[in-house]
C-alpha cells in the first residue's frame, strides 16, 4: 500500500453540544478508494466536511503530506487545501455551460491549460457531445458525470463523495460508480466516499472503514472485514445477519443447528455468535428446518426458515436448492462463516 496522503488521529467534533465524532482516526493512500460506512448520524458527513475544512475540529489533527490542516492551532482554509468534493445533489452552477463548470476551479489556469483539461475530462466522463449544455437540460446521470469531472479538474490529491450516487436508478448507478472510481483511481488522488449501501462499498472501495459512536470501529480491505466483524454493528452495516447470544461450555456453544466448537474462547462466557444467511447451506447431516418465507433476489433465494427450536433464521439458497415455501429442508452451519463475539 502506498504512504498516506491523510492522516487523521483523535479528531473530536461537537455540534450543538453533541459529540459527533469522539476520536476519529483514520489514513487515505493515493490510487485507493475507502469507503465509510455508519448508521446515521454516526459522524459520517461531519468527518467529511471537517477534511474539506468546512469544519474546525474540537480536537485531533488532520495532516496532509506532512502539513498540519487542523491540529488545534494550525487550520488551513477550505479553498486552500484542493480537495475535491462530489456533493450529493452534485451543487452544479445553474448559470454556467458543463465546461465551465467544470473549468471553475481553474482560474489560475492559463487559457490553452484549461481548455485542454476540460477537453480531457469531457472525454474522461464520455460527455463531449454536452459541453455547451445547462445543468437543467442534463440527466441526473450526466449531472454526476459533470460534477465528478469538476472535482477533478483541478488534479487535487483527495477527493470526497458524500453519497453521489443515491439519487440514481440502480443499473445507472451501478454503471456510474465504476466508471468513477475508474477516472479517480487513474488520476491518482486518494478517495473517501460516504455511502449507506453495503453493495456499492463492496463494489467501489479497496478499503472499507465502519464507523459507530463517532469513531472509526474497524478499517480493511472489504472481504475481510466482512468475513471478521469487529463489532455487531459492524457486522449489521454489511448486509443481513442472524445473531443469537451463547455461553461457552466445555469449548463449544449449543445453536439450534447444532453444537459449534470454539476451542479459543474460555468456559463460562457469554458470547455473540453472529451467523451471515449464506452461512447456512442444505446438508444431508443438518437439522430439519421449515421455509417460512421465500423471495428470488439478485439470483439468490432468500428465505427464513424455522429451525427445530422454533427460531427463525435469514438463509441464502442457490436458485437449484428447489426450495418451496412450507416444505422442509435439511439444513447445517459453515462453522468458517460465523463469527463469535465478546459480549
């Protein structure tokens, strides 16, 4: 991984006398994209602006390339840090061309330097053919094309999204998204993209970074911190999940799907054992369970089922499983795909 172009230690930030982020630490590297997830109202926005230096910390340090942004004494002003930021609603001028949108943070520039860079980003987002199109007269899709190559105009080293691509339908925000994680990962910068989706995390970022309780709970790549949540909460930001309290007993803890060997974890304590619905598969030696429910989703087979101590449970069944709802189904835990938790 390359060296941090970002780093956050111990940021503190109260609104209205409310902590909203209580220690948040965190490291951005150019070329990588990290996505931030939370439940709302856990800092997410609060820490964006406070990078983009719309907001002053309480406290902590927010450092790029070794020059202090925000450390309680140093704070450098929004306009002179060049991050790029992708807002929601995008924040397009109404009154300007795309390309002069996309010009607008190249003042500087001297004249053939910006039409070159405007002409390289409207092919960058496939947009040539709008360059002298109004906001009002684009797509929201193409309003997100403009507003991301506007941001990335003036070639800065950190680009924040918050949530750029909710407004969109789901094939063209799917399409979207990889076509601007694309042009980002090529440019360069280092990226930190606020989302509420579990599956646009997994599909933009190279890091996921989970927060709750204004900090920063776990940080890695996505599959790991899938496959080992720090948290409950953590495990709940990343799609569904079964979860059932146990104490350990003689290495191992009693599950309606039988017993689970935990041979770490002492005698006597009480655990939380968090099981992800495609952990539970058909098994000729698993336990006798009724299908409740039942939906085909994304190629999948959704269902609840009922184990044989009355418990439901959320379960991911290939389309071939040839399951109907109200019919048994021998069923078994992939002990590899649960995870066990200190209370």
């Amino acid at each position: 991984m390359s060296a941090p172009v970002l780093h956050i230690s111990g940021a503190r930030k109260a609104l209205g006398g409310q902590p909203i982020l209580t220690g948040v630490d965190l490291e951005l590297a150019r070329g990588r994209v990290t996505a931030l997830l939370g439940p709302s109202g856990a800092g997410k926005s609060t820490l964006l602006r406070a990078i983009a230096g719309l907001e002053r910390l309480d406290g902590g340090r927010i450092v790029s390339s070794g020059t202090a942004w925000d450390d309680g004494g140093t704070f450098v002003d929004a306009q002179k840090r060049g991050v790029g930021f992708v807002f929601q609603d995008y924040a397009l001028f109404p009154h300007m061309t795309v390309s002069e949108n996309i010009g607008f943070g190249l003042r500087s520039w001297s004249r053939e330097d910006k039409a070159a860079r405007i002409a390289e980003l409207l092919g960058r987002v496939e947009i040539e053919a709008l360059a002298g199109n109004y906001p009002h007269e684009l797509s929201g899709g193409e309003q997100q094309r403009v507003a991301l190559a506007r941001a990335l105009a003036p070639k800065p080293d950190i680009m924040l999204l918050d949530e750029p691509f909710s407004s969109l339908d789901r094939r063209l925000r799917s399409e979207l998204r990889q076509q601007t994680m694309n042009a980002i990962r090529e440019s360069g910068a280092a990226a930190l993209i606020v989302t509420h989706d579990a599956d646009e995390a997994f599909e933009t970022a190279d890091e996921l970074a989970l927060m709750e309780n204004g900090r920063i709970a776990q940080t890695g790549a996505p599959v790991d911190v899938y496959l080992k949540p720090a948290t409950l909460t953590c495990a709940r930001l990343l799609g569904d999940l079964n979860a059932f309290p146990a104490k350990v007993e003689q290495g191992s803890i009693r599950s309606p799907f039988g017993p689970l060997a935990v041979p770490d974890v002492k005698d006597g304590l009480v655990v939380q054992v968090l099981v992800r619905p495609e952990a539970i598969a058909p098994s000729d030696e698993g336990v006798t369970c009724r299908i409740d429910d039942l939906v085909v989703r994304q190629g999948r087979l959704k269902a609840i089922v009922a184990a044989p101590d009355a418990s439901f449970w959320q379960c991911d069944l290939p389309l071939s499983a040839a399951a109907k709802k109200g019919e048994t189904m021998r069923l078994a835990l992939d002990r590899e795909k649960v995870t066990v938790l200190p209370v």
